[in-house]
C-alpha cells in the first residue's frame, strides 16, 4: 500500500525513494509484524481465553506430562501471526504483483481450513477434527489452485505451460529443468500441502514449530530476492524469475510475526498456534519454493519438518505391517521427551538443526 502511494512521490520527496528497495520494505514488514503481535497479542490471547474453557484439547495417547501441563492453554495463536504477515505484506508490498496476491490466498486460505479445524476440536472437546480426508481434499483444492496460478504467472504470454512454468529445477545443476507438464500441478500441490501437514506434525511443542518456520522463511526471503534480481540470478547461474523478489515482503512479514508470536509462545506457552497457524504458516513456504523453484531446496531448507513428518510415516507403517512401533511415540519430538529428554532440550536441539539445514540449502545456491 505504502509502494503504490508513496514512490509517485518521490520525485517531490527524495526520502520515499527507500521505499522503491526490496531490502528496504522487508526489513519494515518485518518490524510491523513484529509489533503488531506485541500490541495485539495480549488482547487476541483474553479474547481466545474467553471463547476457549479448556484450551486445546490435549490428545489422551500423548506424552502423560502434557495433560498436566499444557492443559487450558488456549489455541489459535495463529489468528495473531495472520494478522501480523498480512498487515506486514499489505502495508509494505507491491500490491500490483501477483506473486505477493498468490502467496496471501494460499495463507489465508490454508488458515481458514486450520480455523475451522481448531474449532471442531474445541467444539467437541476431541484432539480429533475435520475428518482427515475431507481436510485433505480442501488442501489439494486450494495447492491446485495456488499452482496454476502461479504456472499463469511464470508462463506470461506463453501460458502456464510456457517456458520453465511447468518445469522442475534440480539444485546443483546449472540450468538443469525437467518438464513435467501438466503433471506439476498435482506435484506442487503435493509440495504445497506436504509442507502444510509437516508443518503441522512440528508443532508438537512449545516454541518447537514457529523458530523453524522463521529461518525457513528468512532463507527463502533471501531465495526470492535473488530468484528475482536479474544479476544476482545471472551471477549464480540459478532460475531467475520476473516478479519474484517482491515475495521478500511476505517473508520478512512472516519473520517478524514469528518472533511476535514466540514472545508469547515461549515455554511455558501463553497460547498455541494450532492448526490455524502450522497449516497456514506451511502452505505459504510450500507456495513460496513453488513459485521460486525451489522445491527440492525447501525439503532441505524444512528438512526438520520432513523428519517429523517421516517419522509418523515410519510409526504407521510399521506397526500396521509389523505391529511394533519404531519410535516410542511419533511425531519424533515426542520420542525424545519419551526417552527424558528435557522439552527446551528437545526445542533448542531441533532448532540448530534447522540452522544447519537451513545453511545447507542455501549452499545450493552457490554450489552448481
């Protein structure tokens, strides 16, 4: 909003001319975020508080600690991290983008499924929702959506066939695409919400979920400033992309309603995400590596998200063919508090793995 005001008057005002800077306008969507989680955060927790007798529902096979301790902390912290990415992206975003509109319709979207699916558990007093395939169903609508869109965009004039739009980009090549065609809508809708439930399976422990998803949004802000930046791309021989730098708005704003949220999240949590916050908070890194492609990067990048995700995988699979159970409990986090771990022990180990991996897939950019 301050972009399509502000620059026509530069010519008047030499100070607006900051605002034509990505870099600039990040780190501003970054600290309005930031505060608007401050400002509202205490309110949107009473006002949770009220609506919300027992808090979330505490899943009765889960470690024996939580129902004692997590019990009446209220969910949908994740209305507070929306309000603080969209206000963040509006305010400081180029609005004429469509990147940036894509972006917000699959957040805001994939928020309103994890809405209604925090609200069925509250409503019936169950850790049990929407029923799994119904869930999954509006997921794949909404990363199908999301998907040709964004083919619509990248292909231009060309369609959303043209060019590298319908092409997966391999790390560590240089201009290395494979085409898949059509076959890419239903591979990046799986992208899309593959990311949202790992997301989701994360988000298992206090402060566990949001720091991981802070880096994972910090790499990809720098990706996409890159991705779209004709020399930088050129200079390091990766896919450049028209439009895309602008996605460096949404991921500051996303940073920063992330630390906004800790503050409040932070052991002993005064309010959970739920599923409001992970399914939406994933869907946007998912629609993000889709539309830079980087898909294959943000498995390394949120590698600590495929792990938990693997590891439920694993737990299913072998105790249905097997009747053994590999982990102790799945998700993995539970595993290790299983086993005595301390929950900050767990939190901060998991989060430097996520620094690592974060690292690791930047590396990618360079290493061609």
């Amino acid at each position: 909003m301050f972009y399509y005001f502000l620059v026509p008057l530069s010519d008047q005002v030499p100070l607006f001319n900051v605002i034509r800077y990505i870099t600039f306008r990040a780190g501003a969507a970054t600290m309005t975020a930031m505060f608007v989680c401050f400002i509202f955060g205490p309110a949107i927790i009473r006002w949770l508080k009220a609506r919300q007798q027992n808090g979330q529902p505490i899943r009765e096979d889960g470690p024996e600690s939580h129902l004692i301790k997590k019990r009446g902390t209220p969910t949908m912290g994740g209305v507070m991290i929306l309000l603080g990415v969209f206000l963040g992206t509006l305010l400081w975003g180029n609005l004429t983008n469509e990147y940036v509109w894509v972006i917000l319709f699959v957040t805001l979207a994939f928020g309103l499924v994890g809405f209604a699916d925090d609200y069925s558990k509250i409503l019936r007093g169950s850790s049990s929702g929407i029923p799994g395939l119904i869930r999954l169903f509006f997921e794949f609508l909404i990363g199908g959506i999301a998907t040709v869109w964004i083919m619509t965009i990248a292909g231009g004039d060309a369609g959303p066939l043209g060019g590298q739009a319908a092409s997966l980009a391999l790390p560590f090549f240089k201009d290395v695409f494979i085409n898949l065609g059509w076959f890419f809508v239903p591979f990046a809708a799986f992208v899309i919400v593959g990311a949202s439930n790992a997301v989701n399976l994360t988000d298992g422990l206090d402060g566990l979920a949001i720091v991981p998803v802070m880096i994972a949004a910090a790499s990809f802000g720098l990706i996409s400033y890159i991705i779209g930046n004709a020399v930088f791309s050129e200079y390091l021989q990766i896919t450049f992309v028209q439009g895309a730098g602008e996605l460096t708005i949404f991921c500051g704003a996303l940073v920063g309603a992330g630390l906004g949220f800790l503050w409040f999240n932070a052991p002993p949590a005064m309010v959970f995400m739920g599923d409001t916050g992970s399914l939406s908070l994933g869907g946007a890194l998912g629609a993000i590596s889709v539309a830079v492609k980087h898909e294959i990067v943000l498995a390394i990048i949120g590698g600590l998200f495929v792990i938990e995700a693997v590891s439920v995988m694993i737990q299913v699979v072998s105790f249905k063919l097997t009747g053994k159970r590999v982990f102790r409990m799945a998700p993995i986090h539970h595993h290790y508090e299983e086993l005595g771990w301390a929950e900050p022990t767990i939190v901060i180990r998991f989060w430097i793995i996520a620094v690592i991996l974060a690292l690791i897939g930047l590396a990618t950019l360079k290493l061609r």
